[in-house]
RNA sequence: GGAGAGAUGGCAGAGUGGUCGAUUGCGGCAGUCUUGAAAACUGUUGAGUGUAAUAGCUCCGGGGGUUCGAAUCCCUCUCUCUCCGCCA
C-alpha cells in the first residue's frame, strides 16, 4: 500500500513509476489525494468538537466539586449538541477512511526507476545465464514418464486421495524431495538466514499485512469455520512476524528462512502449463526473508539474487535471470527478477524463483518500522525470495541429468539423499 | 467442550468514574563525577494524526454502550493463565 503522503509530495515521480505497468492510475491518485483532503477537513471539524467536549467536561467536573449544580446542568446542554454533530461527524469520517482504504489497495507498487516499462512477459529483460544445456544421444524424458518409470511421483494416487495437483511423493521421489528442503535450508543457514518453521495457516490480519488480502483472495485456500487461510508461500507468516514491530536501526538487516508448504488454488490455470509438476496446489518451498534499512534494500536485494544464484550452480542446472518489466511484475513489487530453468525435456524455461524487493509497500500496511538515530520510526524495507521452489527444480533435475538408464544425482546432494542417482 | 481468573507503555507493575497518556521500579538514552569503567546522582524516554512550528485530537487487547466525563461501569468478541474433560 502506497503512503498518502508520498503521493501527495511526489505525485508526478509516482505516477511516471506506474506508468511502467502500463495501465493508467492517474484517475486513482486523484481520487486518494481527494479522499484524503475531505479525510483531513472532516477530521478537523471533529477534533475541534471534542475538544470543546473535553473542555466542557471538565468545567463540569470543577463546579461539581464547588458544588455549583446549576451551572454544571447548564453546562451539561451545550454538551448534547455537541455529541450529536460528532457522531455525524464520526460516521462520516469512517466511510471517508473506509473509501480511501479502498482506494489504496487498488494501486500498486510504483517500480523501481531501473525497471523498464513493458505490457507482459514477453518483455522482461535477460540479465544473466548459466551453465550448459545438456545434449542427449538418446531421445530426453519429460519429468512425468521419469517420476512414474522409477516410482518416484504418484500423481493418480494424489487425485484419489485429494485431487488433481496434489502428488504423492514416494521412495527416492520422497528422499529427493526432503535432501532439497534440507540442502536448501542449511545453505540459507550458511548464508546468515535464521530458520524458523512456521504455522501453516494464518489469519485474515496477516492475509492483509503481506497483500494477499483483500483482492487476491480467490487463491487462497479458506478454512472458513475458523476463518484461516492455507498459506501460499512462507513469505505470509514469515514477513507478518514483524507486524505492528518497532525494531532497532542496529537489529537490521533481519534474515530469515523458512521451508514450508505452499497452497494455492490456481483457479484458471490449463493445458501444458498443468503437467506433472509444472503447477500444483500444494507444493514445497524453501523461503528467504530480508527486513532491511532502507539505504541498504538494493544491495541486499542483489545479495540475494547471488544466494539463489549458487543454489542453482551447485545443483548443476542451467537457468537465466530476468528483471521483471512493470507489466509482469507482482502488485506489491518494486523490483523482481525471476530465475529460470531450462527444462531439456519440456524445452521451456520453468519459473523456479522470484526474488523481489517491497520496499516499504509491505510495511506501510504491517506497520513494521524501525527507529533510526533521529529516534522517529521510519518503514522498514521488505525483500523476499524463493530459494527455491521444490517442484521445478525436481522436474529440471530429473530431466537435465538423466542418462540413457535413469537420473544422476548432483555431488552436492548425495550426502542429504544418501544416494547418487535414480535407476 | 465445561468452570474460574486475567489482558495497562520495551519489561515488571500501580491505578475501580473527573488535570490519567497514565504513579513507581527495571531497562534505554543524555549528562555530572571518573584517567577510563562501574556505582551513585540529575535529566530524559510510547505510538498515530495534525501543524511552518505549536496547539488540538485519538490510542490502557478488539468492537459497541452508559455518562457532561471511562484505563476504571455494562455488553460482546479475541487471546492468555488455572482447574476439569478429550486427545497426537
């Protein structure tokens, strides 16, 4: 959510921003900067009666002391008037604040000045590849037929059980999956993150604080009869910790980490994008989380993008990253790169990552601050990114190192599966 | 699920209708003293809104009510603790 008052200070330099996402939210800003006068003029009017109200009442507590009842009971009528326009007052200030909350949460972050303007996918921007692509003497599986020649995925087990995506992971399916979750938990541990393991449903106040809620709503799993909301990545529950939190300029930056399942309802999603573990509902990821000062946010921003560089070396798998263009890029994103697989099967790239910066996008609505010298709370910075997400990089493993008899297992994994490859 | 108790500033903990945004202690910060540190002493120390700066206004778990006036009384919700029941 944007501040108010940086709209109103930097209106042109914010609007130039969101134009980059190319759809126009000049109508918005006005309508925010309207609502925000009629907020402030109202509330005005209802400060200064109560102020008059506070000044009566207490007159009143003084000649009751004094024992003048009389001037006390005369005191008394101006009061009534008083209460009444107030409450007008107040019931009209509320819808103001309700309407320009509603306003608010229809804008999106204002790109980065680097991020370039774009209507879609098509135009985010190559900015750095690795490794080779694997040539085959023989003709390359996809994933799927791999998993089910080795029983390593059992995705018709999963239909039965709950559904279409869903999968069942079993033997060295299963082993592989959890050597990932612990390969990647120890290398963020590596790196300065701290590990935490988190619940994995959260309330509606957190569904607000990161920005699923209120209009992403749809793609959430609902436990309605405690109102709780299945998360759909770590970044939920690990980003709302610093909710409403005053932290110490010398505490930042904070790193942390997190494997959790993700649950995400995907309505709308077909065709190939659906096979095997192109999507699923529930699948597993690894979560890195940085709170940070924010002169230093975009320093730490490409600190992180070389974290979720070194997972993908060391695992051997060729990928490329690309800076978001503002069409493709996420509602609360100021800046994000998305790190690509290349799947030798499939032949496409595969989303593995997505690293981003929310500058203070995240923490104007969780109200997470830090007090600086000048001892004023300052909004903190908020980054986050996979590191990474389990079921591409299954797929891409699977595929980019098989052989003619089965699959090769990266060095670097052997001692968390406890064993060297599959077949 | 049943019965009871409670929720106050970074923490502890007063406050049961009228200068209470809140006594006090600890912690934090600044200063005095000291070669330096500790101790002691002095001062200072919540957030939001608003303003050029003041002022004003709001906030004592959330919401609603009573009253001229609520941290304090009433209703309701949430959470915590104790006991009972159930349970991996």
């Amino acid at each position: 959510m944007l501040q108010v008052n940086q709209i109103r200070e930097n209106r042109e330099f914010i609007e130039r921003g969101l134009a980059k996402r190319n759809k126009d939210y000049s109508q918005n800003l006005s309508d925010i900067l309207a609502l925000d006068d009629s907020r402030k003029k109202t509330h005005k009017e209802l400060d200064d009666l109560l102020a008059e109200g506070n000044l009566i009442a207490k007159e009143i507590g003084q000649l009751l002391k004094n024992g003048q009842m009389a001037e006390a009971e005369q005191r008394k009528q101006r009061t009534v008037e008083l209460k009444e326009s107030s409450k007008a007052l107040e019931i009209s200030l509320q819808k103001i604040e309700e309407d320009l909350k509603a306003q608010l949460y229809l804008v999106p972050n204002v790109p980065h000045e680097s991020v370039v303007f774009g209507k879609g996918a098509d135009e985010n921007v190559e900015c750095f590849s690795w490794g080779k692509r694997p040539v085959f003497d023989f003709e390359a599986k996809a994933h799927w037929d791999i998993a089910s020649q080795f029983d390593l995925i059992d995705f018709e087990l999963g239909n039965k059980i709950t559904g279409a995506g869903f999968p069942v992971y079993r033997n060295l399916g299963a082993r592989l999956q959890r050597a990932l979750i612990n390969f990647f938990l120890d290398e963020a541990q590596k790196a300065g993150y701290e590990e935490y393991m988190l619940p994995h449903m959260v309330n509606e106040e957190s569904g607000y604080g990161t920005g699923q809620l209120p209009d992403k709503e749809g793609q959430m799993y609902h436990v309605q009869v405690d109102n709780l909301y299945l998360i759909p990545t770590a970044e939920v529950p690990l980003t709302n910790i610093f909710r409403d939190v005053i932290l110490k300029e010398e505490q930042l930056p904070l790193k942390l980490t997190g494997y959790t399942p993700c649950f995400r309802r995907e309505a709308g999603s077909y065709g190939k994008d659906v096979r095997g573990l192109n999507r699923l509902h529930q699948f597993d990821k690894v979560e890195i989380v940085q709170i940070a000062n924010p002169t230093d946010s975009y320093r730490i921003l490409e600190e992180m993008l070389e974290h979720v560089k070194g997972l993908l070396q060391k695992l051997g798998l060729e990928f490329r990253i690309l800076r978001l263009c503002g069409g493709d890029m996420g509602f609360a994103s100021a800046c994000t790169y998305d790190f690509e697989v290349y799947s030798a099967a499939q032949q496409r790239w595969l989303e593995v990552s997505s690293t981003s910066n929310f500058e203070t996008f995240q923490s104007n609505r969780l109200k997470c601050r830090f007090k600086g010298k000048d001892g004023k709370p300052q909004l903190v910075h908020t980054l986050n990114g996979s590191a990474l997400a389990l079921p591409r990089i299954v797929a891409a493993l699977l595929e980019n190192h098989q052989d003619a008899s089965g699959v090769v297992i990266p060095e670097v994994l052997r001692p968390w599966c406890g064993f060297d490859r599959i077949g």
